[in-house]
C-alpha cells in the first residue's frame, strides 16, 4: 500500500497521509480520551459504537497503515472490530488494500473501505450508503 490511505464510508471518501497518522473514529462529538493534536471522525450516535472505536496509524518501520481496535495504549472497544468479515482477534492489523473494516451498529453497519490512495475506481459492490453522522472534527496538521 502506497503511503497515503483513502478511507470510504458510503459515498464519502477521505485520504489520510502519514503525517496525519494517528486518526480515529468513535461516536463522540469531542472526545476526552485523546489530545487536541489529533484527527477525529465521529461515525454514529450510537450505544454499540465505543467513543474511540478505532484508530488507524501508520507504521513507518514497515512502511504500512494498521487499523487498532481502541485506542492503541488503552482498552479495546466494548464491541469489537471485523476486517473483512472476520472478528480482529489481536489489538491492531496491518491494512491491505480493499480491506473492508465493520464496525457494530444497532442501525445500518458501519463499513470503512481502505484503499491505496493511488486505487481510482472503488468497486460499486464494496460502496454502501451514505452515513448522516460522519463529523470531521478537528484539523489536519
């Protein structure tokens, strides 16, 4: 995978390069759990959604963006992750193109989409419905 990540959730497409590594996703509108240097997506308004479900860091020694269910120094989410169907068993992974990471929702799934930046066509079967509750908060650096 190429340094930059492009994130889809729905019809909404974010890209991320390494110097905004580490970003996260959770259900809070403004999260006490991490710093106010930080890159912040509120996916849902949701009891099954932990406030920082997950966090995406990028490794330099391996050159490769992970995905980290919770925060990476804390605790895991209450509910859990699923990369491409299958339940995260360790606390992170490594990303693969076209890995499909799911996060537990009471309404419609939350279905993340991680491509190489450099991928031009997403495959219409991988792209699911706009998310109402996707926030950006905070800045990139």
């Amino acid at each position: 995978m190429s340094s930059s990540l492009r994130l889809v959730f729905g019809n909404t497409q974010l890209e991320f390069a390494p110097k905004n590594s580490p970003f996260y996703l959770g259900s809070a509108a403004d999260p006490k759990e991490i710093s106010t240097t930080f890159q912040y997506i509120k996916v849902a308004d949701d009891k099954l959604v932990s406030r920082v479900h997950c966090c995406f860091l990028y490794d330099k020694n391996n050159s490769c963006w992970t995905v980290c269910d919770g925060l990476p120094e804390g605790k895991a989410s209450t509910n859990g992750l699923l990369l491409n169907g299958r339940k995260l068993e360790a606390k992170t992974a490594r990303l693969q193109p076209g890995d499909i990471v799911l996060i537990p929702s009471s309404g419609d799934r939350i279905q993340v989409i991680c491509f190489d930046v450099n991928m031009r066509d997403i495959p219409a079967h991988l792209v699911t419905q706009p998310f109402n509750t996707l926030e950006l908060v905070g800045a990139l650096n």
